[in-house]
C-alpha cells in the first residue's frame, strides 16, 4: 500500500519555509510521503546552504524537494514583498498544478492533501480542482491569524480603511486574553505605520477568510498554554501543533537558505558560564543602518557579558569595514559574530541567558520552548504583536524603547539587558511558560492530540 502523499507549499520567506519543513520532517516519521514545493529561487538557496557533511540533500530523509517559478525575473527584487505576492498570486496556481500533473505523470503517489501557506490561499482552490484536500497551515500566532480575519470588522468598526491605513490612533484587543496593539503597529504594516508592500498585501489579507473557507483543516504553530483566549476564537477545525521542532536533538536540516551554519558557535557556547551569554539574532530580513549598528554593537560591550550576535552579510550596508574589524578586536575574547547559526541549537544551551529579538514567531516559540527570556526589538509584520504577547501577556521579558531619533542606544541596550538578567520574576514565568510548551507538545498533551489528529485526518 502506497504512503500518504502530502504537498507542502510555503510562502517564499525563511519564516515560512521552517515551519513547514519542521512539520515535514515529523510527518516522514510517521509513514507519509511529502514532497516540499519551494519557488526556484529559494529552492536553489536551500540545497545550497545542506550541509554536504551531512550528505546534503540525504539529510532531508523522505522529503523529496521540488520547486515551481514565482513569476518574477531572476534580478527581480524578491525583497519587494509587494511585486513578490502580486506575481505569487498570478502565476502560482497553474504552476501548482502543472507540478501535480508531472508528479504523478512520474510515477509518484497521488496528491492527496496540500499542507499549504495560508499567505499562498490563492493555491488552495487549484488543489481543490485536482481533488486534493487542502489543510491551511499558518506559521505565526493565533492572534495574528485572528486580527487578518476580523480585518472586514476591524474596517466595518472604523479602526481602519479599505487600504489598511489606522483611522483611529489607539491600542485594542480582540479579546482579554490576547495580546493589545496599537493601530499603528498591525501586521500589515512598517514602523512608520504604513502598509507594506501596498497595494498587493494588503489586498491579499483582505482574501484570508475566502481562503480560510476553502480549506478542510487549519494548523497553526502554536500552544494552548501560550494563547488560550486567542484559539478560542476559532471553530474547532483549528489544530495548534506547537512549537514546532524537526527532531528533539535539532539536528536535522530545517530548510535555511540565507547561508550554511557556521559550526564555532555552539563549541563556543560550550566554553562559556550556564546563563551567562546574551544571544542575538534579527532573522532574515530585518536590516539596520549604520548608525543602529553601531550603538547595538557598542551597548553589547558596554554589558561586559559574552554574547553572540548574528550578522547577515546584508544586515547592514555603509558601514566603516575598518570600525568593525576593530570592534571585532575588541570583543574577540568576549563575543562572537557569525553570519548565521542553528538559532535552535543555540536557544537550547545552557549558556544562553536571554535572547535579543525581532520576535518573529518562530523565534518567539523558540525562545520560548527553552525558557529564554525575551528582549524585544521588533521590525514589522506581526513581530510587535509577539513583542506584545512578550512584554504584556506571558510577562517573559522586556521592551528596548527607542529615544526621540528612533535609535535604541547602547545604554539603553546594557540598562534593558541588567534589567532582564536580574528580574527573577521573568525567569520564573519564562521557566513556567517553558515547562508548559513541553507538556503541550509531550505525549497526552493538546499538541501532542491536535498532532495524532493531524496525522489521522492526512492519512485517510
């Protein structure tokens, strides 16, 4: 008898791309054939950035990869989240179903569910034309997913436009429970307040219900201990499987595609205190300006204390190479920088003793699945609305606050990260939340059952 064939379609971002790797890599353990669709852009990046130590591709075990065009031009700026989700939505779905066509052409088992994108959506009735059930799978926090499909009552009630622009300046909450947010601050929007990547994004959010209705299951990365008030507001349909994780000794390849992992760094947690290290990473996107950067690099040794810092190639641009060669010198025997890690092997060490974050969701339930306190630097996207979850909810950490200029300056970076370290409060609540997750996810526990429920549903 023929494994369960599964389709896995993420969103073309590093943030979609774990996720849905991780729950490919579970999926394969128990029994089921899944085949991962990446854009070919990121498709090459991901094969690129396997380990060949590992045995490259082989290190993916039964996740067979496969890749469709996103519509754009190989220089296109795929960083223009708008000309990207505008090209993703016209030309995705009949790429989609070409795919299944030449799959299946080839041998393979029948499609018979696509783990799909919800921010793809546009996908799932093309699956549904192939007979293919469809399970919508979205990567951030149930509080988010609420907010994008109450945005029509958000509208109706006058909070916004139909373009996504704040009517009124205010926080509010869906419910007690979730996390409050100003209007200024939504998913769909930058810094500044602006929708990004207007039109196309914003227009997309407005599809999420169409799209939501479409599917025969929905999965999120989450935990009922973590957002009780926010999985409350959905139907019964909803199954939170979080916090995601390929394998417990977080060795198995989870779909990086900005660069190779640079292996120093855990040998160099190794030799350091338990509790000692401050760790910070921004993800995949964010990017600071000079100036930020160096008041961030400044206030890290302005702490005394060890730390790693990630430092994409492109997390910056302008910089004196000359400043930061000698900054290097300086904290050579202190801090380490890398270009990228195994964020998850690193949130894990007993070294590390708080975490400085864009909190993006993956990151957050990392963090929060190791019992890491927070400081929170969101970019955009749904980062504040975790930053709320953080600061104002879970109580597992604190908020660096910019001065009148928008810097976050290095005292302000050393007074927060004191603050932090010494608050046994947080610690206790970040330990309490942190034993939550992995009751949650241990055997018996509700992601443990929505998971069983999750494999049973597939496997029909």
């Amino acid at each position: 008898m023929a494994k369960p064939h599964v389709l896995m379609l993420p969103f073309p971002a590093q943030g979609h791309v774990t996720p849905l790797m991780e729950l490919s890599h579970r999926l394969v353990d128990h029994g089921f054939e899944v085949t991962f669709v990446n854009t070919e852009v990121y498709h090459a990046r991901v094969l690129s950035a396997l380990p060949p130590a590992a045995g490259g591709a082989a290190a993916l075990g039964g996740i067979r990869l496969a890749s469709i065009p996103d519509g754009l031009d190989n220089d296109d700026d795929r960083k223009d989240l708008s000309k990207l989700v505008d090209s993703c939505y016209r030309h995705m779905p009949g790429h989609l179903e070409r795919l299944v066509a030449e799959l299946e052409a080839a041998g393979r088992p029948k499609v018979t569910w696509l783990v799909g994108d919800l921010n793809l959506g546009v996908c799932y009735e093309a699956a549904k034309n192939l007979g293919i059930k469809v399970a919508s799978f979205w990567p951030e926090s149930a509080a988010c997913l609420a907010i994008m499909l109450n945005v029509p009552k958000l509208i109706e009630e006058g909070l916004f436009n139909d373009q996504g622009w704040a009517e009124r300046d205010e926080a509010f909450q869906l419910v007690p429970g979730t996390p409050p947010l100003h209007t200024s601050l939504m998913p769909w929007m930058d810094k500044m307040g602006k929708p990004v990547g207007e039109p196309a994004v914003f227009e997309a959010i407005t599809r999420f219900n169409e799209f939501y209705n479409l599917a025969d299951m929905v999965i999120c990365n989450t935990f009922r201990d973590a957002e009780a008030a926010a999985l409350k507001l959905f139907s019964t349909n909803i199954l939170p499987i979080g916090p995601l994780f390929a394998d417990r000794e977080l060795q198995k390849p989870v779909g990086h595609f900005l660069l190779p992992e640079d292996e120093r760094c855990i040998k160099w947690l190794d030799a350091q205190p338990d509790g000692s290290v401050v760790y910070v990473a921004f993800g995949s996107l964010a990017v600071f300006d000079p100036c930020q950067f160096v008041e961030l690099a400044e206030g890290l040794e302005l702490t005394g204390r060890p730390f790693v810092w990630v430092v994409r190639p492109d997390f910056t641009a302008g910089l004196s190479m000359a400043w930061l060669d000698e900054f290097q010198k300086r904290v050579a025997g202190t801090g380490i920088i890398v270009s990228w890690c195994s964020q998850q092997q690193v949130l894990a060490h007993r070294a590390v003793a708080c975490f400085v974050s864009h909190c993006g969701w993956n990151s957050t339930t990392e963090g929060v699945r190791n019992g890491v306190p927070f400081l929170c630097w969101p970019y955009f996207f749904d980062q504040f609305l975790d930053r709320s979850y953080i600061t104002n909810v879970w109580r597992t950490g604190l908020e660096l606050s910019p001065s009148a200029d928008g810097i976050v300056t290095k005292e302000e970076l050393r007074s927060k990260v004191e603050q932090v370290l010494g608050d046994r409060e947080i610690k206790k609540r970040a330990r309490l939340l942190m034993d939550a997750s992995r009751r949650c996810i241990g055997e018996s526990g509700s992601s443990y059952n929505s998971f069983t429920t999750l494999v049973n549903l597939l496997g029909k």
